[in-house]
C-alpha cells in the first residue's frame, strides 16, 4: 500500500495553505521540511506546538521529520550537528512520526570520497545507534554530491551500517540529475528502500516533472513493488524548481502533480492511500 505523503512547503511556506490544498488532493501526511520559511529543525517550541495543533485540528499526520541531517561538509566539527539530530529525535515524539529523513554528507571541494569514506560510515554509525536507542528511523535519502548519491555508495553505507534503523529513501530524480540510471539504482537498492520521493526528471532541466513524464521510470519502479510496498510516497515534485534546501511547485500545480502519480498507482493495481 502506498501511503501519499507531501513536502508540503513546495505549496507555500504557510502550513494553513499546505493543509487546504493536500487536503483537496486526498492527502493527510506532511513530510516535514519547513513552515514559514524556516527549516524543521530551527523551529521554536511555540512553533512546533502550534504546528501540532493545526496538524491535529485538520487530522493530519507526519510521514517523516524532513532533516538536513546529513547535508553539511564532512570536515565541520560533529558534535554541533549531533546536537541538531537529537533535535530531530525530539520531535519525533512532538509529532508521532518514528522516521527522520537524513543525508551522508559533502565532500571538501577537489577531495575524493576514499579519503572520507571511514569518518561518513563513523559518523552514520554514531546516529544509528541514537536512532535504534530512542526508537526510530533514519531514512537515507540519494540527494546530490553526497556520499551516497551514487546507487554504489549507498549499497556501502547500508551494508556497512548495517542496521534495521538505516533505511534508504528513493529518489528517481536525483539518480537522473546525478547522471546515474534510476533502474539500476532502484535495482541495487530495493531490499533497503522502505520511503519513496516522488519526484521525476529529465536530465539536462531546470526543473522537475510530472511522476511518468521523466526518465525516473517510477511507473515502471512502481509495478514492480505494487502488491507488497507497505509505506509512504512522499510527493516532491520541483516542478516550479529545486536547490540544496527544497523545492517549489505552488498550490496549482501540485494537485496534478498528486493527480499524475495517482494515475501512476491506478495503471499498476497499486492503490493509494490518504
């Protein structure tokens, strides 16, 4: 069963806006990035109270915390990003979510990854063995120039980590933006993958696409797991744009980027879920 699920600060930074327009779609999950323009992780506790409050008065539910964890240079100190996770980990309880959306770290410019692979597997380690201690999931997401962005790499990480706690996100258009092939890499990292980005994209643009229209082949990665996937598709489309710290799409082209995927499921015998 797919779960659809929405980086609803693609829509608009105001969560009211992001509520009316998912709840329009058939949509009542939130991959939380940001809300009024200020990342997850940087909220105030006032904040993230009336965050809650508006989710619960609407029913509405988090997939994931949509974290930068992991999207920071290798070489800058540990122990502040560290604290940034344990943020993460916290609300995680505010808002009943068991997964936290993570990334494996930059290389310093002109440096190879054999020079820095042993302190990234350290340093996922560390936050694996917060995560099984506090209870919830580090879901890996194969974002741009990150240690796992190449399907090899995050085969590595996982196999190394090696624990139930780190999971991999798929993300087709990313595989396309890195110039890798998203089958081959759905291929090499399916017996990780518990989250799915729907995102599509073809290689050379600006901007995403409708799920179907790219060359993410998600129909076909659908098809292949549509009568045992048990989880969330979590709607990221950039089809207004997208950079290092999220994307836009705005309230009018989201819904059809909702409608494309659902058409997406239908063809597969794949039904969605709100």
């Amino acid at each position: 069963m797919f779960i659809l699920s929405a980086f609803a600060d693609e829509i608009s930074p105001d969560p009211q806006e992001q509520i009316d327009v998912l709840r329009a779609c058939g949509v009542c999950h939130i991959e939380l990035r940001s809300i009024l323009k200020t990342n997850v992780l940087d909220l105030t506790d006032a904040q993230v109270a009336d965050l809650k409050a508006l989710l619960d008065r609407n029913g509405f539910r988090l997939s994931a915390i949509g974290s930068p964890i992991g999207k920071v240079k290798i070489d800058t100190p540990f122990e502040p990003h560290l604290q940034r996770f344990e943020r993460a980990i916290e609300l995680c309880k505010v808002f009943g979510t068991p997964n936290i959306r993570i990334f494996s770290y930059y290389k310093p410019e002109g440096d190879d990854w054999g020079r820095w692979r042993g302190e990234v597997m350290a340093r996922m380690v560390e936050k694996t063995r917060r995560a099984e201690k506090a209870g919830v999931f580090l879901l890996h997401e194969n974002e741009h120039n990150i240690y796992g962005d190449d399907p090899r790499r995050v085969v590595d990480l996982l196999e190394t980590v090696n624990s139930p706690h780190l999971r991999a996100v798929y993300d087709p258009a990313n595989y396309v933006f890195c110039g890798y092939d998203p089958w081959q890499g759905w291929q090499m990292t399916k017996a990780w993958t518990t989250h799915f980005h729907i995102k599509d994209w073809i290689a050379g643009e600006t901007h995403g696409c409708l799920a179907g229209t790219g060359q993410g082949r998600i129909p076909e990665v659908v098809a292949d797991v549509a009568h045992s996937y048990n989880g969330f598709a979590t709607l990221e489309p950039h089809l207004l744009g997208g950079g290092p710290t999220g994307g836009v799409t705005g309230p009018d082209l989201f819904p059809k980027a909702v409608a494309a995927f659902k058409d997406i499921l239908e063809r597969a015998s794949a039904r969605p879920h709100g």
